[in-house]
C-alpha cells in the first residue's frame, strides 16, 4: 500500500506591517518617512548593510536587529518602523517613524 506524500505548500514570506507608534519615541532618534513598506524596507536594509553592518530583518515586527564593528569594538543596534500619527498629517498617506537604538558598546580583546 502506497502511502500519498502531502504536496507542500510554498511558504509565503510573513508581510511586513508598521507597530503601533509606542507611548515614549527618543527625541533625536527617528525621522519621518514616507513610502511603501516593501520599499522602506528595503531601502532600509540595504543601507545598512552598505555601511558593514550584519543584520537580520523581522517583517512581522517591522524591526531589524543588526551589529557593526569598528576598530575592534561592537555596536549593537535596533531599528523600528511605526506608524505615523495621523493628526498633524491629514494630506499626506504612508507616513511611519523609523527609530534608530543604540544598545552596548562592546570593547573586544585580541588574543
């Protein structure tokens, strides 16, 4: 008796979508962009890693989570994109905040 495999499923990729604009945004942190998610996103990542740094992207979060080294130091970063209140924007459509957070500079030693 022969037993029918499951044919699978091509996985779709997650899609992106923007967070909630949270309660408290660092002052000098975020700017105002306007866009396509899939463009921003895009855009986003490839400047990031233009400028060396190792980064993986959540699209489900809309978040990238990404390392640079520099004279053998390690910075840990974060990246947000947020919706954009629409209070101060009625005219304008896709706008969204992009956070930039600097977790820990890291000294490494060379052995």
């Amino acid at each position: 008796m022969f037993l029918r495999q499951k044919q699978k499923k091509k996985q779709k990729a997650p899609a992106i979508r923007a967070l909630p604009i949270p309660i408290l945004i660092e002052k000098n942190s975020n700017v105002l962009v306007s866009g396509s998610l899939d463009d921003i996103a895009q855009s986003v990542s490839e400047l990031l890693q233009k400028h060396g740094v190792d980064i993986s992207f959540k699209p489900e979060k809309c978040k990238w989570v990404g390392v640079a080294y520099s004279h053998n130091r390690e910075l840990s970063l974060r990246a947000f994109l947020y919706k954009a209140p629409n209070e101060n924007l009625t005219d304008l459509k896709d706008h969204y905040i992009l956070e930039f957070q600097r977790r820990e500079l890291i000294p490494r030693d060379i052995w």
